[in-house]
C-alpha cells in the first residue's frame, strides 16, 4: 500500500534556501526527517487511492495532507492575515523616507485618503503626493495601540486593518504624539497588496492630560478603601511597592504585609480628602511620577466620627500600561497645632498657677496622643 501512495505523493513546495515571505525573512529547513516522519504517520492511515501532500507554509514548516484537505486548515488564513497586518509597516516604513512618492505608490489607482485634518478627499496620485509632503515634515513615525484584521471576502484579496495608532511627531522643534483612529482597506492587484481607502480621523472624546491622570491615582486608591477589601488596596501597589504608614515602624515591603495592614486600618472606615497636593512627572518618558501633600482622613473610631490630617507621598510607576504604587509614605503633621488662646483666669484659680500650667501643657499632648492612636 505504501508502494502506491508513494506513488501518489506530490510535493506542493520544496525546501529550499532561505527565501523572503511577507515582507520577513523565512529561513531554510534544518532537515528533511520531520517530513518523513509526518509523511510515514499520514501514509499508515491513508488508503491506497488516496493522494497525500506535503507543502511548506510561510515559515517553511512542512505540512502533510491526505486527500487535498490540509492538516492545518486555519495555518494559511493565519499566515495571509500576518501578512495583511504587515502592510501598516510597510507603510510606516515609507513614511521614514521622506519621500511621498513611495507612500503614494503604496495605494491602488482610484484609493481613496481621507486624512484626519484635511477636509479634502485626496482620491488621486497627485492629492495623495501633496498631502504627504506636509505631512511627512512632521517626521511622523506610526505605532498601532489596538487592531482588527481581517478578510472581507472569501478569496481572501480583499481586507481590512483598523483601530487606533499613536504618531510621535516633531511639531515647532518639539516632539509630540498625537493618537487618532484609522481605517485601511486593502485589496490584492497583480498579487500585490493595495490601500483602496484610508480613514483617518481624530479621537472623538477628549484625551485627559497625563498629569491629569496621575492625579485621578488618588480617588482610584481612596475608593478601593471604600470597599473595605484589603487585598482591592492592595492589588494598587506594584510587587516591590513599598508602604510606610502614619504610626507603625514597620516597612510594608510586601503584598502581605500591605493586606495585614489595611485589614486594620480600614476598620476605620476611613475616607480621604486632599487638602493640598503637588503632581509632577519625575521622568521625561512620563512613566513615573509623584503626587505629595497633605490629606486629612475622615475616620469612625470607637463608634464616634473623628478627622486626622497627615502628609503624604505618593510614587507611581507605569507597569504593563497601568500605574501602581511604587511608593506611599505617609506621616502625621510634624508640628502641634497652635493653642488658642487663655480666657481670663478668675481670682480664686490665680492661687495655682503651675496647675494650670500642667493641665495646659497636657491637653495637646494628649491630643496628639489621640490623633496617632487613629492610624
């Protein structure tokens, strides 16, 4: 039987030298036994009449079939939709040039641009070459934040790659980014892919400032305290997140030590106000930054409702996208609030002046006493 279906057996592509496919370098097959060794699995179970195939796909990996119908089906849609995503490179990779003519050259002959701050449809090779000579003045350099590719018919030559991307510019000598949305259609002439219409437009909600964001850190954290889950509290601080609270002498370097804390602390039911603050960046990459001042804390103790104010430091890092706390000092007020001033002591109460004296010096200690017995 093996007689015959080695008979049968064609060979769709061979190894070969290392070769270029989508835009990537593919290397050659190292050896030629694991296509024996698939070869000899499918040959035991295939009948006599049948026809098996062995062809290599995109990265050379040889891929054996019995009938016509692939071991791997979904492999070339796969490959193809790869290669679809790999057209926003070659284009950004045009724009690095300088040169419009080559972006030009990268769309069909009735493709369509509708940029984001023109009003003009650019429908023809001489609109596209004037767009992208301002525009290639930015010296823009794309990068894609969120993508969907796919194919819009079943031949799979013709497809579609939108989302949202983020040009890091140089505008009046400085460098800016600026993220907007994007439509590219694409459709495959003479086996080539062309851009048949791009989309552009401009984000449609305001985008928060990045210090504006920092700042917003804050009421993320106050209400995770409102949930009274000390592991919510927390999940905020990165893994060598460091806490120093108000009154304990122990450093919280870890996750659990920050969860044994806060199942105290928010016992209290503590909710915080900002009383003054001041938010700044600590790098030029923006993926660090500080926010220190002084909250007060509006707390339940022994049943009745008390406010204690303490200093704060805030550090945060930028970790995978998301902000965690890398460092959160917090102390109370260093200096004792001023006394008010003495009524007018009657006559009789002249007599023991150090009494007074000790009662007034007292009572601020106690005080304060009080106010580190709230953390």
């Amino acid at each position: 039987m093996q007689t015959a279906l080695a008979h049968n057996l064609c060979l769709a592509a061979r190894p070969t030298a290392a070769r270029v496919v989508g835009g990537r370098r593919v290397p050659a097959l190292r050896s030629a036994s694991t296509t024996r060794c698939q070869a000899a699995t499918v040959l035991g179970r295939a009948a006599a009449d049948d026809v098996v195939t062995i062809r290599f796909d995109s990265k050379g990996k040889p891929v054996v079939s019995v009938g016509g119908t692939s071991a791997s089906a979904g492999t070339d849609e796969k490959a193809e939709l790869a290669e679809l995503a790999n057209q926003f490179n070659i284009w950004n990779s045009a724009l690095q040039t300088g040169d419009p003519e080559q972006v030009a050259n990268l769309y069909a002959d009735d493709g369509i641009l509708l940029p984001t701050v023109s009003n003009q449809l650019r429908p023809d090779h001489a609109g596209k070459v004037d767009y992208f000579t301002s525009f290639l003045q930015l010296k823009p350099f794309g990068t894609i934040d969120d993508s969907f590719v796919r194919f819009l018919t079943p031949e799979r030559d013709v497809g579609s790659n939108s989302g949202i991307y983020t040009f890091a510019l140089v505008k009046e000598g400085k460098p800016v980014k600026v993220q907007a949305r994007y439509s590219f259609i694409y459709r495959k002439i003479d086996g080539v892919w062309k851009i048949t219409e791009h989309h552009s437009s401009a984000m449609p909600e305001p985008v928060a400032e990045p210090l504006d964001e920092v700042r917003g850190l804050f009421d993320i954290w106050n209400n995770a305290l409102q949930t009274g889950d000390p592991e919510q509290v927390a999940n905020l601080y990165a893994d060598d997140g460091l806490l120093l609270p108000t009154v304990s002498n122990k450093i919280r370097p870890c996750h659990e030590s920050k969860v044994d804390y806060f199942t105290s602390f928010l016992q209290l039911k503590p909710y915080g106000t900002i009383d003054e603050r001041n938010v700044r960046f600590l790098n030029p990459a923006k993926t660090l930054a500080a926010n220190s001042g002084i909250y007060t804390f509006n707390i339940v103790k022994e049943g009745k409702p008390a406010s204690v104010q303490a200093r704060y430091s805030f550090i945060y890092r930028k970790i995978g996208g998301a902000w965690k706390i890398v460092e959160h000092h917090s102390s109370a007020m260093p200096e004792l609030p001023a006394a008010a001033p003495a009524a007018a002591a009657p006559a009789a109460a002249a007599k023991e002046p150090q009494r007074e004296l000790v009662t007034a010096g007292s009572a601020p200690t106690e005080k304060r006493k009080k106010v580190f017995g709230l953390f």
